[in-house]
C-alpha cells in the first residue's frame, strides 16, 4: 500500500479560477498584448506588437499600419490604449507617436514628433496616455518625456518644467502614469523613481528608493500604477515588487517575493495592476504569472500556466490587466488573452495532473461516497481510492501493491459505501471488495476463494448497499447480487431464473437503494427494476411494456435514490429520469422533452432545498419537481466534462454535492451558484449584401440608416452580445419590422438574412442575453430603406399619369379630327350626289316624258321613254335615300321618325292611313347602317302594301320606349298565309336586314283578315 497525504486547494478558494484562452488561432493578430481595454460600446480592445484588435467575443476587427494609406495607424506596434470621454480610442505606439481612432468616421488621425514644431508631440515611443477633468491628454513618453494634448487646438506642449525643481535624473524615460480621485498626476519613470504632480498648485514631489529606509518605495524603475477603493496608490516595480502607498501616512508598504511562502507575492517584477469593482487587487508578473491580493491576511493567491489543463493561465507573462463592465477579470499575457468570469465556474473542480503530485490521483471517476468524518472517497478508474478532506483540500490516495495483501485490492474501483459503523466498503472491477480498516489505514480484502464454497465472491462489483440488520449487500457485474455479513460469510445470494418470475430480473446489477421503510430495490442493466420482498423472499419487477405508456420508460436502470417526501427516483440510460408509483407501477417520465439535458441519467442527488441534481451525459441538471422545470449546466459552466459516470455521486458535509466523471469530480454547493446578472449591450456588428461585406462609417450600425438600391435586396446581419462570460451561450432573438410578424428566436446563431425584399422601409431588431438566459430586452436596431426602381417612384408615377393624359388627350384630339374628317366627307358626298347626279336624274326623267307625248311617236319608243322616265324617278328616289343615310346630320331617332313620316306621306299618296308617333325619351345618335336597314324594311313593308293588299285603311305606329325602337304596320287589306312559300324575295330580304341590325320582326296575317308587321329593336 502506498499512503501519500498532498496539499490541494480548496475549491471555494479563487486559485481555482478558470480561464479561457483567446490566441492567435482565434483571430488575435499578435501573441504580446501589451494592453486591454473596454469601450462604451462594450467592445473589447487589445494592443499587440503587430495591430489593433476589436473584439466582440466571437471575432476580431484588426487594425495595422498601411504605409500607403494616411488615414491608418501610425504603427502596427501598439504600447498603450485608451479611451477618451468622447468615445475616442488612443493608441499609443512604440515609434510611430500618438493615433486617435475615431468609431464615427473609422478614421485614424495621427500625431508624431516633428523636431521643427515644437508644439507637436516629443517623442514617438508613446507609453501611458491619461485624460484630466479638463478634457486634457496627458502623454508619457519613453524619451521625450511628459507631454500634454490641447484636443481643441491639437497642439501638444512639452511638460519638462513639472520636473526642473527635482534633482538630476532621467526625466524622459517614463513608462506609467495615473490621474487619482484628487486630481494628482502619479508619473512613473524607468529610471528615476515615482513622482506626483499637482496641476492646481503646481507642487511636484518625488518617491525614491532608499536602502536606509524601510517605509521607502522598494525601487527606482517603475512599471504599473493603481488606485484603491480606500484611496491608497499600488506601484509594481521591475525588481522590488509591489509597494502600497498610504498618502495619509506617508509611508510605503512592501510586498516581496518569497521561495518559502506559496501565499507571498509571485514574483518581483510586477508589470500590471487592477482593483476590481470589490476592492480586490490582481497583480501581474514578468515570468511569474498573476496573483488576486487579500488585504484581509495580506496574502496572495497564485495563478500559473500550466499546459494542461487548459484552464490554466495562458502565459506567466502577464503583461495587461483590465475587470470588464461585468465583471469578467482580462489577463493579457506574451501568449494571448486570458479570461476568467466569475458567473462561469459555478462549481469547484478536482482534476488529475501527471505533472502534479497533489491532484487527484485518476482520471476517470466511478465512484464515491462520504464517510462519517465528513471526507469524500473518491474512486477512479485507474488511479485507485482517494480519501479527500473538503475543509484541509488535503487527499491521502490509496493505490493497490500487489505484494501487500492489505492494501487496496484493485486500482480500478467501482463502487463505494460507509456503513453505519462508519466503515467504507470497496468494490473493485476485478479484484473482488474490501473493507478499510480506519484504525489501522488497511484494507480487509474478500476475495473468490475457490476452497470456500461460502466465498465465491465475484471479482467485479457494482454496487453496496447495508441493510436494516447491518448485512451488507453487494451488486456485480455479471453474477447478480448477494447478501454477507460483516465477517464476510454468504447469507444469500440472488440470481436471474427466466423460469422464477419472482428471481432477481436480471444478473448485471448497477445500483441498490435501501428506502426509508428498509425496502432494498436493484436496478440492472437488462431487467429493469427488482423489489425485494422479504416476507415472500422474492422480488416484484417494474420493467418497460411497450404497450403501457405509464411503465417505466427504459429496462436499463443506473441509479435509484428516495427523496425526503418518499418518492422514487429511478434514472436509466436512455429514458431519462421517472419517479416510481410503487403500489401502481407506473412512472412519470422526464426526459430531453420536458428539459433534461440529456437522457441518459447516471445519479441523481436532492439538495437542502428539495432540488434534484441530475448528472447525464450532456452535463448536470437542476430539476425542480414542484415546478417541473430543469436548469441545465456544462463544461462552460466549470464541470469536469459533460459527461459523468453512474455511482459517481454523494452528499458530503454541509450539504455539497459530489459529481464525478470522464475527468475528475465536481462539487456543487446549490446556494453559492452565481448567475451572470449583467445586461449585455447589443450591438450589429457586420452587414452583408449578396454576401459582400458593407463599410459603415460607424464601430457599429446603431441608430442608423442603410439605403440600398433595389436590387440590393438580398442581405445579412451580423450581431453579438458583448458579455464575455460565456459568448458562444449568449442567445438572440431579431425581428424585421415590415416584413416579421413576430420575433424569431435564432438561438446562439449570430446572424439574419433576410432575400427578395419589396422596396420600402425596414426597421431591423435585435435582442441577446448573457449566458445565464439574462435579456437586453430593449436591444439595438437600424433602420434599411429599400428604394423602389425608377418605374416605381412617385415622381415616375406622376409623370407616367401626366404623359398618359396628354396621350389620351392627342388621341382623343386625333379621334375627334379624323370623326370630323368622314363627317365632312359624308357631308361632301351627300351634297355631290343630291345636287349633281339628281339633278341629271331629274333632266332624264323630264326629257323622257317629254319626248314621249310627241305626236307620231311610234308605241314601242314611247314604252321605252316611259320606262327611262320611271327607272330616273325610281333610281332618284333611291339616291335620296343613300343621301339621307350618307348625311352625318340624320344621325339622331328624331330625323329617322321624320324620314318615316315623309316615306308614308310619298308611298301611300291618295289612300287612308294614320301616323302616329309616342313619346319617346332623348333623341340618340343612330350608326349609318343601322337607319339604312330600318328605312329599307320600312319601304319594303309599305310597298308590299300599296302593291299587294288593296287595304282601305292603314295604321302607322313608332315608338321609343326604355332604349328600344318599336315600329308596327296594319292595314285591312286582303291578307295573305304566311305558311304558304312566297315567290318574292321581300320578306327574306327584310329578315336578314332585321338580324343585321339586331331587330325581331313579326309578320302576322290571314287571308281577308289583312296583315300586321311589328318591327322591335335596341337602339344602339
């Protein structure tokens, strides 16, 4: 047996701090950050040897120097940052003077020593840079000294007068400088001590080094300078350590680097210093790493590098120190940046180190318990059984040695347990169990006896439990479970029998509980759950029925644990966690649905609270079983992994909980979890069109406005919450008002496109939380206005409407010229043919007739006169008809009534008829063709009358009624069969007519009973 007893920090302790690393393969331009800052965006900043660095916690903005472009840095070798009240970020560089970083224009303005102005700065190494309440720069520099920065006239002067009244020294090698609650100007030089100036009196007074006097600053060459909440002054010295200043009694305390105290200062040349928002000062070293200083016992907690684990600080040259605006402690170190939270290691972590001899002495961990002394037994899979003393942080490990019987049985330990004796029992995988024998520090092994039928132990054992009778059952791997007293003698032993339903349910056993009422219930891996009934010596089994919704939920069960109230918590590996109903058998289910992180459950513990902790495979989970509602913790929360192991858990002393796991253990303390309260600024960090990348004149597109052309309507968002706690768990939500109808919860993702907009105006939103689910409700947004294309614009528009009148208005003039046209060329032909060919109608007809009664005219040429003399009237009277219709001014229902009138006045000359007209509504135009085809069906039926019915009297009736023209015809004549087929053409030809003109056209007569014809049309 080897027995080693190590030191080990306590995990309420700050020494186990963790960090996060950000190096160059994260984006950083440059390992060396010389300083770190914060702005009033919440953007962090960092000065490397090669650029300027802006980051939002995910990605870098770098800045160099472009020897081509005057508007860049003046050098990409940056000393010193810092941030004036108007939001201006200065950069002062080691040789290229004084840059100003304007966010607003993202514009560079540099200042660099000119030796023929003496109003520009003295020196181009720029190595501190304060702001008074004045609105004044304070510049040191290294070799031109003290300068002070006018902003209004950007002139510089040269402050060598403040140092004239001193004795002799190196006045222009300065390298700090700090501005206190006073208003005091603290300068720290590298040669030749510490001074302090007054602007509003002038008084200058200088701090050396004096080997005589113990009170006095430590050493001449000064690195970093910072002010306490109480007032005193901390100055790091390359050298003498850290001195405190206390100005009410003038005297200086020293703090030394010590080989013999690991509580002393780490090392003596102190390069940065920080007082967080508690009053507490970090230190950081040149080779020696960083240290958090308590003014209580005056001592220091170390933090080192170490390459694993990785949480470790990443350099031990810690060069920049800066606490954010959440608190979050940056560390810029000669191999990147540092970063410790407090809201992250929400749990103390115990990890094995082979570099390390006082760690944990294994890896993996796959069991535990606490003994009755309050310490914690931890067993691993490699590295055997440790004994930890959570008040010392002290463990003693326990390896098995193969030439002593008495030591541990086997390094692989599985399973653990204190009995009410207060002795702890130890099952191994392999190496059968063993009891420690506290009085003595060795272990009574029960080991396969193959003599001894009573001692057939199995080797490989799973679990312990002690039962009322203080018998102790022991659960294995492969050969189910078996009962012994504490002398080792086989009282039972239990075994999977497919044939006994009331046998164990299954042989590989992970877990035994005893209840309250001294029930003993086994989970396996294969079987489910076993209840053992003593008075029948048998076991009730709850198993998986996939027809039974309310069993329970998986067969393979890795823990069981009875909470205060008495129920049953039973976590298997892929169903979960269920709570058991032991009369009904049926089981609540738990799972990734209703908020675990993970279904495969390994151990579960109640807290003082009645909280349940869940470890799984995807971290540790807080369940609330009133509420039903989980709160769910992972590796960025300071766990050893997300990944536990089953028998891996116990409640120590004072109410902690044991978790262990893949790579170490962790203790949860429920009522010192710290959750992030910080609201995280918002802000929009990057926009994209059609995946090209838009410069915006600002460090950000807050409160502003993007115009964007039509076409450029395919573009993305990029945006971050700057809580550096934990970034990669900040969430978001973002909405694009106009489009959106409600937020959309995008989760940890960073970015929102958005395709294929309308022209229009756009307000995008966008909210985030720190890692703790914490909300900036209110967010940032930018307003996007989408301009419509040139055929879309109102003033487009308007003219488009304007030149669409004026067309209508040329047509309608074009229409209206050309109406007139034919209307005056109707007219034209109307009057040619009624006063030239009638009139020569007239002649031939009149010369006809007057030949004809010549006397001695043979009969056969006066027939033929007769017939000329006729044919010229008839086709007279035809022609006074085209001349009618022709005639633009006969295009109304009026003129066509009348030229009715006068065809019955002409065709029925000398014989009894009646004309009547009804009223008729506003006379309309009447199209050409149409009164032609009304007239000619009109002197059809007269004609038919004065030729062929021998009517005594006739009726002639027109009427205009509801837009309709209605014409009827009667006379008394001697009628005629319809039925009967006509020799004629007339009716055929007045029928086609009436269907030309849309009309209906009813003949109707009997023969001696006359005839009458009804003419209806739609008047056009």
């Amino acid at each position: 047996m080897v027995l080693l007893s190590l030191p080990l920090r306590g995990p309420a302790q700050p020494s186990e701090l963790l960090f996060r690393r950000i190096q160059t393969d994260q984006g950083l331009s440059q390992s060396l950050v010389l300083s770190v800052i914060q702005d009033r965006l919440g953007f962090m900043w960092f000065a490397t040897e090669d650029g300027l660095n802006r980051y939002d916690g995910h990605s870098f903005v770098t800045f160099r120097h472009d020897p081509l472009d005057s508007n860049s840095l003046s050098s990409s070798y940056i000393w010193t940052l810092y941030e004036s009240r108007d939001g201006k970020i200065w950069a002062g560089t080691w040789g290229g003077g004084l840059t100003c970083y304007d966010p607003v224009s993202h514009r560079f303005t540099r200042y660099q020593h000119d030796p023929a102005d003496s109003a520009s700065i003295s020196h181009d190494r720029v190595t501190a840079i304060c702001e008074d309440s004045l609105g004044h720069l304070w510049i040191c520099t290294a070799g031109g000294g003290l300068n002070r920065f006018e902003p209004a006239t950007r002139t510089f002067t040269r402050m060598r007068h403040i140092f004239a009244p001193l004795p002799p020294g190196r006045w222009d090698d300065l390298f700090c400088m700090l501005i206190d609650r006073t208003g005091a100007i603290w300068i720290g030089s590298y040669f030749s001590g510490l001074v302090r100036y007054d602007p509003r009196t002038g008084a200058v007074r200088r701090f050396r080094h004096d080997p005589r006097n113990a009170v006095s600053i430590s050493d001449d060459r000064i690195l970093s300078l910072c002010e306490d909440d109480r007032g005193d002054l901390w100055i790091g010295t390359w050298g003498g350590g850290l001195n405190r200043y206390n100005l009410t009694e003038d005297v200086f305390s020293r703090f030394r680097a010590s080989g013999s105290d690991p509580h002393s200062l780490p090392g003596d040349i102190v390069r940065s210093l920080c007082c967080d928002r508690k009053g507490r000062l970090w230190v950081g070293t040149v080779g020696t790493g960083a240290a958090l200083f308590d003014r209580e016992t005056n001592s220091f907690t170390r933090f080192r590098y170490a390459p694993h684990p990785t949480t470790s600080l990443s350099d031990d040259v810690v060069t920049a120190l800066i606490e954010d605006a959440a608190g979050v402690m940056w560390f810029g170190t000669a191999n990147g940046i540092s970063v410790s939270s407090p809201y992250v290691q929400k749990f103390g972590l115990y990890t094995s180190d082979s570099g390390t001899p006082d760690a944990l002495s294994g890896r993996r961990v796959f069991a535990m318990c606490t003994d009755s002394a309050g310490c914690v037994w931890v067993g691993t899979e490699d590295g055997g059984l440790n004994r930890f003393d959570p008040r010392s942080g002290r463990f003693v490990h326990h390896r098995h040695n193969p030439a002593n019987p008495k030591s541990l049985p086997h390094d692989y330990v599985s399973a653990l347990m204190t009995d009410a004796r207060g002795a702890v029992w130890v099952g191994t995988y392999g190496g059968g169990f063993a009891r420690f024998e506290a009085a003595s520090g060795e272990f009574r092994r029960y080991v396969h006896d193959p003599s001894s039928p009573s001692r057939l132990y199995n080797a490989y054992i799973s679990a312990f439990a002690e039962d009322r009778n203080g018998n102790i059952w022991i659960g294995t791997w492969i050969s189910g479970v078996f009962v012994i007293n504490r002398d080792g003698r086989i009282l039972k032993a239990f075994m999977h029998d497919k044939s006994k339903p009331g046998s164990l349910p299954d042989n590989d056993v992970r877990s035994l509980t005893m209840d309250q009422s001294g029930t003993m219930w086994v989970g396996t891996a294969h079987g489910g759950i076993g209840r053992y009934d003593s008075a029948g010596d048998a076991f009730r089994w709850y198993r998986k029925d996939p027809a039974n919704p309310r069993s329970l939920s998986s067969n393979y069960v890795q823990t069981i644990m009875q909470d205060r109230k008495g129920g049953l918590w039973i976590g298997t590996f892929g169903g979960g966690l269920n709570r058991l109903d032991p009369v009904s058998g049926e089981c609540a289910h738990i799972t990734q649905q209703h908020g675990l992180p993970n279904n495969v459950v390994y151990a579960v513990l109640e807290d003082h609270m009645g909280m349940l902790w869940i470890s799984t495979n995807n971290g540790i989970c807080c369940f609330d079983p009133v509420k039903s509602t989980c709160v769910n913790f992972t590796r960025h929360d300071g766990l050893q992994a997300d990944e536990f192991n089953f028998n891996a858990a116990c409640r120590g002393p004072e109410g902690a909980l044991y978790f262990g796991g893949v790579n170490g253990f962790n203790i949860v303390r429920p009522g010192q979890i710290r959750h992030n309260p910080h609201v995280p600024p918002v802000v929009i960090t990057g926009f994209r069109v059609f995946d090209r990348p838009v410069p915006h004149p600002s460090a950000s597109f807050t409160d502003s406005c993007i115009t964007l052309g039509y076409e450029e309507n395919f573009f993305t968002f990029e945006y971050a919450a700057l809580d550096y706690s934990l970034p990669d768990r900040n969430a978001y939500a973002y909405i694009l008002e106009g489009l959106d109808r409600a937020w959309v919860m995008a989760g940890t993702r960073r970015l929102a496109s958005y395709t294929n907009l309308e022209p229009g105006k756009y307000t995008f939103r966008v909210r985030g939380t720190n890692n703790d689910g914490v909300w900036n409700a209110t967010g940032t947004s930018v307003r996007i206005v989408i301009e419509p294309p040139f055929w879309k614009t109102l003033w487009f528009r308007i003219v488009a409407v304007l030149l669409g009148i004026a067309a209508v208005t040329v047509a309608y003039r074009l229409r209206v010229a050309s109406l007139l046209r034919v209307q005056q060329m109707r007219l034209n032909i109307a009057s040619d043919l009624h006063d030239e060919i009638g009139s020569n109608l007239a002649s031939i007809a009149v010369l006809a007739d007057l030949v004809r009664h010549r006397t001695g005219l043979p009969p056969t040429a006066a027939g033929h006169l007769l017939d000329i003399s006729r044919a010229a009237r008839s086709t007279s009277d035809a022609l006074r008809d085209i001349v009618w219709f022709v005639n633009p001014e006969h295009d109304t229902t009026d003129n066509a009534i009348d030229r009715l009138e006068g065809i019955a006045a002409k065709l029925l000359a000398g014989m009894n008829y009646t004309f009547l007209v009804d009223d008729h509504s506003v006379s309309k135009k009447l199209p050409m063709t149409f009164r032609r085809d009304l007239v000619l069906i009109y002197k059809e039926l007269l004609s038919n009358i004065v030729r062929h019915a021998s009517a005594k009297n006739i009726s002639i009736w027109v009427g205009d009624h509801e837009g309709r023209l209605s014409l009827r015809i009667s006379d008394d004549g001697r009628g005629f069969d319809p039925r009967r087929p006509s020799s004629g053409n007339g009716l055929i030809t007045m029928r086609r007519r009436a269907s030309q003109i849309g009309a209906t056209l009813d003949i109707r007569s009997e023969p001696g009973k006359g005839t009458t014809a009804t003419l209806s049309v739609k008047l056009p």
